[in-house]
C-alpha cells in the first residue's frame, strides 16, 4: 500500500506521553490511514511508558478509572456472548492483545480453551496470576487451530499489518471467526473533535480504519467481513478524553453528550465511534 506525503489527512498530537506531533497519510484506495513518521520498533515502546495506560493496568486510582473498570466489566460480556453467538460449538480461543486478561478469564468461565499473547509484561504478569495462558509468537501457532481470534482494539498497534492479516487466516480454522475491534475515523466524534480526538493516540495507534478499510485488508486474505456491530460505550470513553485534551479538563457533561450525540448520529448513518467486525472465510 502507497503512502505518500501529499496525501495528508490531519496533522495530530500525542497528547497522553511524548506532546510529538505526527501525519496522517491517507491511503484511497483501502480508505486507510497511517501515522507518519512511524517509530521503530526500537522506540515504540517508549510511547506505551505511562501511568495513564489504562488497559494495561487494573488501577483504580480516579473517578474516571473507576468508571472504566465498571463499563469494562459489563462490556466482557458481552464480548464473550458475542463471540459464543457467533460460534456456538465453544472450542479453542486466542485473544491477542490481552491486556490484564479479564476478557480471557469471564470467557473461561463459560467454557472456552483460552490463549493469550501480550507483549507487555506488567499487563501480563496480571493476567497470569489471574489464570491466564499465554504464547510468545502468535506467528508459529500451528495452522487451522483456532475456533475464534479476537483483537480487541489491537489492530491498530501493530507494525506489520498485512502480515498480521495472512497470520489471522493461516490460524483460523476454515469455520472459525476472526472478531476484531477497531477505532473508526469516520464517526461524528472524530469528526467533531477533529485533530483533539483521543482514538487517534498517535503514534501508539500506527493505522486507522473505515469499514471500507477492514472489508478490503481481509478481501486480500480470501476472507470475508460478515458483520459490523457498533461499540456502544467507546464514544463516551473517547469522546471524555477528547474533551480532556481539547479544553485541558475532564468535562463529563460535555463529553457525555458528544458520546451520546455520536451514537445517534450512527444509528442513522452507520458510523460508529468504535466498530466490531465479524470476518470469516469465504
């Protein structure tokens, strides 16, 4: 995939650790975006260096992790109904990008052989403790071994896209799914908060999808995009951060009625903060 200079979507800024400013450049024909100039793999992870990382810690410290913690709990499950609905017949299941492991743990717990690959280790360490099982390279996991892989909001990290996508469909059985969970930069948030928008978290997020984006990535592999389902929750969790970064405080009622506001705004025109993506083989 081409990225050049000249196609410049929006020039953005990580707010949350290094105040570096980066490009998006806008791929048409995949409808993509990619964050330029992208880190290497040397110094990426200095960009993940914060107390504030909320997926990667169980920390309850504010009203606000307090508040996620809450959302999140509920949304495992329905993460995990989810993925039963899809695939009934409970089998083998690789979430990558497991974070503290609670989506493993409650997917456990109703049944399903679980694996797990987090690079970070504090996340891990948590996850471990927790039950979790984990792999260390998800690229020499035998062929046709999974019923279900999920990504929830993973996608976007890593550095090898593509590469990624052909590894998805090498270890998904020919009935399995593949469930992935991914900003969309075509939301009335994103819209609406423009360069502020905390789900472009450059440049921890190298890549930026649409629904045109997913269905063409996984069109490459011979595989095909099922279903789209919105993330309800996401808009208000960016949509609060977004305020934080715009305004410089947390405004929970402006934040709360931009969420809202997005939602709504979906419901008629499709595009939601954060989509789910059901794929599956041809």
């Amino acid at each position: 995939m081409n990225f050049l200079e000249e196609n410049q979507f929006i020039i953005v800024k990580d707010h949350s650790v290094s105040k570096e400013t980066f490009s998006l450049l806008h791929n048409k024909e995949y409808d993509l975006l990619k964050t330029h100039p992208t880190p290497s793999l040397d110094v990426l992870g200095k960009y993940y260096e914060s107390e504030d990382y909320i997926s990667h810690t169980d920390g309850k410290r504010t009203f606000f992790e307090k508040i996620y913690h809450l959302v999140k709990r509920s949304a495992i499950k329905g993460k995990v109904s989810l993925i039963t609905s899809e695939q009934p017949q409970k089998g083998k299941l690789l979430d990558i990008g497991s974070g503290t492991g609670d989506f493993l743990v409650e997917a456990k717990h109703q049944g399903w052989d679980i694996l797990g690959f987090e690079p970070n280790k504090d996340a891990k360490n948590l996850a471990v403790n927790k039950g979790v099982t984990f792999t260390e390279d998800i690229f020499n996991l035998p062929e046709n071994s999974f019923d279900v892989v999920t990504m929830w909001h993973v996608l976007e990290h890593v550095p090898n896209l593509e590469e990624y996508i052909a590894n998805l469909k090498c270890i998904i059985k020919p009935t399995g799914t593949i469930i992935i969970a991914v900003p969309n930069y075509k939301s009335y948030d994103a819209k609406y908060y423009n360069r502020f928008w905390a789900a472009y978290d450059v440049p921890r997020h190298l890549w930026h999808f649409s629904k045109t984006s997913i269905k063409r990535l996984f069109s490459d592999v011979d595989m095909e995009l099922k279903n789209v389902k919105p993330m309800w929750f996401d808009s208000f969790y960016v949509s609060l951060l977004s305020e934080k970064y715009k305004t410089g405080k947390m405004s929970f009622v402006k934040g709360f009625f931009i969420g809202l506001m997005s939602n709504v705004s979906g419901l008629f025109k499709k595009e939601f903060s954060s989509h789910i993506y059901i794929i599956k083989n041809q």
